[in-house]
C-alpha cells in the first residue's frame, strides 16, 4: 500500500489487488455535524445533487456514464463524511476518477434539476419513517446527543429540506469540499509504484481548484475533548405497531481513544456480533425464540462514539428481553473471561475482518476513512498486534464503564 499528499493538497492512498476491477473513492470530510449555519439535513442532499448536473455533463450524461461501462457509481452521506465512490474495469479507473472529482468540483445545481431532487430524498424520509428499526435507532441517538452538532438526523427533516435553496448548496461545497477535507483511495489491479504514478497524473489536474477555493476552517478533531454525557433517559413511545423496537445503550469511545477503540469493538462483536454465538443472540433468539433478530452495534465518531442494543419483540417477550439482556450486560461487568474464550473471540473477530477485507469496495472506502482520520492506514498486522494485547482485564473495565447504569439509556417504540 501507498499514501502521500498530491500536489493538489488532497490525501491518497492506493493498493494493489488480484481483482478483475479497480475501485476508486473520494472521502470528503464533512458531514451531517458540519451543517452549522445551514438547514439541517443539506450535507445530504448534497450527495443526492452533485449528480444532477456539472459544469460539462448533464444529470442523464451523469446517469449513464460509467454504466455504459459496465461501471457503477455510487455515493453517501454519514454525521461525518461524504463519499463518491466507483467500479469499474480497471482500464477505465481514469475516467471514473475523473468523473468523481467532477461532481464534487464542478456541480452547477440546476434549479429544476434540485426541485426534482427534492421530491426523491422526502419520499426518503418518509420511507425511513415508515421503518420503525430504522427510525427508533435515528431517534436514541437525537436523544443522546441533544444539544450537540451529533443530534441533527442524516436526512433531516420535511421542513428542512423544503428550505434547502441552490445557492446553499453551492455555499455548503465552496466550504467544505477542500482539498485538505479530501481523500483519495484506489484498489486495483496495478503495481503499487504504477497506480501511484497514475493517481498522482489524475489529481494534479486539481491544483488550479485547491488555489481557487476558499479554506474552510477544518476543526482539529484528533484529540479534541469528548462531547460531555448527558443523564440518562429511558423513553417509552406508544407508536401502536405490533413488534416492539427497542435500543439501549450510551457513550462509547470515540474514533482516538486508543487503545479502548478496539476493546469497544471486540465487547461488541461479543455482545452482539453477526455471528451466531454472540452472547445476546444465543440467549434471545437461539435459546428462548423472543427476538429474529438482536445486535449490539458501534459506531465511532471524532470526539464521542455510541455502542447500542438493538432488537425488534412482541409485546409479551419485552419484559423478558429486558431482564435476559440486563443479566448479559451484568456477568460482563462482574466476571472476566478466560484466557480461552478471549482466544477464541479474538480469533473469531480476526477471521471477521480478515474475510470483510476480501470485498475491494469495503477495502477502498475503510482506506478513505483511515486516511481521512489519521493520515495512514493501519495493517493488518498492527491491528493483530492491537488485539492480542487486549486482556480480560480491560474488557471487564470497559462493561463496567460502558454498562453502568450512570451511561446507559433506552428507547422503546410499541
């Protein structure tokens, strides 16, 4: 793998693979907590509108662009990036590199073209709405983080985005589409030291925009001090459905706090991971039949981060689901694993990452993230350093913390 900064000011990072495609991404280093004067929701639909129109291309030349390929372009928005993303031949990386920094660079937001927009990302949030796992989650986390820029839901709301005008959406990316916010990361199948070359060629052509743009001031988020805990809440809303959707859970460490990070994610994969001996699925869903489905999940963000439980019940099983995770979360901070079973969960979350980095797309887009967050990108064998030295120790200390009941907090939609 290579990495560096381009004579443009945007970051890279490129790596060779034995694929029959390249993929290609551009991480942009602003999202849903970085519309602070705007209306909620615009980071957003700034992914939708970028590719309704550029300076040379039309939305249907847009459209049809890389399929015409056999090519695939995609993108989307979190609380703290934006990301285009593509496939293709690998013969054709040039132009699918080409056509991302188009979007970004040279979007024109067509007025008829944003009002047709518009009408899709409503129908998104009233879809979303419409799927109460989806909307209790987006609410707990409004709750945890009321008051902070981490509130404001991806989408944002009908109103918000009935307020969204061209020229916000020109503002916002003159903004915060700056070289120094941007990453760019290939995995293709071309030697490392000839794909840099090639990259580098591609992103010299943006020198002329990282001197015409305006600088946003970026706030340093590496080591900046967590956002401070709120007291705890526990919500019953009677939306009248017939399955139950529940979340539980609290702060969690935030993308810099090392090494508690990867202890985080190693609790989670136990707790609720995708496999089935997670602890939480083996007792509600194998063992007692309450739940289809159960997951404990982490999400990490710069300054804070959130580890949820999450399950969909009927109303007679809540009670039960409850007290069985209630008693789960309690063993985990009063009796400490052997040394055997941190072997085998530490294998198992090995054997995890190891096959999620077999998918090229997932490769190129944790690349984009990595780079974006500390400038490199971890190997796979400093993350197998990492891990083997978490002890039983430092989880039991991390569920005492994380478990308490001074950081935990719960949603129930009926």
């Amino acid at each position: 793998m290579k990495s560096g900064l381009s004579a443009s000011g945007v970051r890279y990072a490129v790596r060779q693979s034995g694929r029959a495609v390249a993929y290609c991404a551009l991480t942009i280093g602003c999202g849903t907590r970085d519309e602070s004067g705007f209306p909620a929701g615009i980071a957003h639909f700034v992914e939708h509108t970028l590719f309704r129109g550029t300076a040379r291309k039309s939305a249907a030349v847009i459209g049809g662009y890389l399929d015409r390929l056999g090519g695939e372009l995609n993108a989307y928005t979190t609380k703290e990036e934006i990301v285009l993303h593509a496939t293709v031949l690998k013969e054709d990386l040039g132009k699918a590199t080409r056509l991302l920094f188009e979007l970004a660079l040279e979007a024109t937001f067509p007025d008829k073209e944003i009002e047709t927009e518009r009408g899709v990302v409503l129908d998104e949030i009233i879809s979303y709405k419409d799927n109460p796992a989806e909307d209790v989650y987006d609410r707990f986390e409004n709750l945890l983080f009321q008051g902070t820029p981490l509130e404001t839901p991806i989408l944002g709301t009908a109103a918000s985005v009935k307020k969204i005008t061209p020229e916000m959406l020109r503002r916002f990316v003159a903004e915060r589409f700056t070289p120094d916010r941007m990453v760019f990361t290939v995995v293709a199948d071309i030697p490392e030291e000839k794909l840099e070359k090639q990259v580098l060629s591609l992103l010299a052509g943006m020198q002329t925009f990282s001197s015409a743009k305006k600088k946003a001031d970026a706030t340093e988020k590496a080591g900046t001090p967590s956002i401070s805990n709120q007291e705890p809440f526990h919500k019953v809303v009677d939306k009248r459905h017939h399955e139950v959707n529940a979340v539980l859970g609290g702060r969690a460490p935030s993308l810099y706090e090392m090494p508690d990070r990867l202890v985080c994610a190693m609790l989670a994969n136990i707790l609720g991971g995708p496999a089935s001996n997670s602890l939480l699925n083996k007792e509600l869903r194998e063992k007692r039949g309450w739940v289809y489905g159960i997951e404990s999940s982490y999400t990490q963000y710069a300054d804070t981060g959130i580890l949820a439980i999450t399950f969909g019940c009927d109303r007679p099983n809540l009670d039960g689901c409850q007290e069985a995770i209630g008693k789960i979360l309690k063993r985990l901070q009063e009796v400490p694993f052997t040394d055997r079973q941190l072997r085998s969960y530490r294998k198992q979350l090995l054997g995890q990452l190891a096959i999620g980095s077999e998918s090229g797309e997932a490769q190129c887009l944790s690349m984009g993230k990595s780079m974006l967050a500390w400038g490199s990108i971890m190997s796979p064998q400093e993350t197998r350093k990492q891990l083997e030295a978490i002890t039983p120790d430092d989880l039991q200390a991390l569920a005492k913390r994380l478990f308490s009941p001074d950081n935990l907090s719960s949603l129930i939609y009926l």
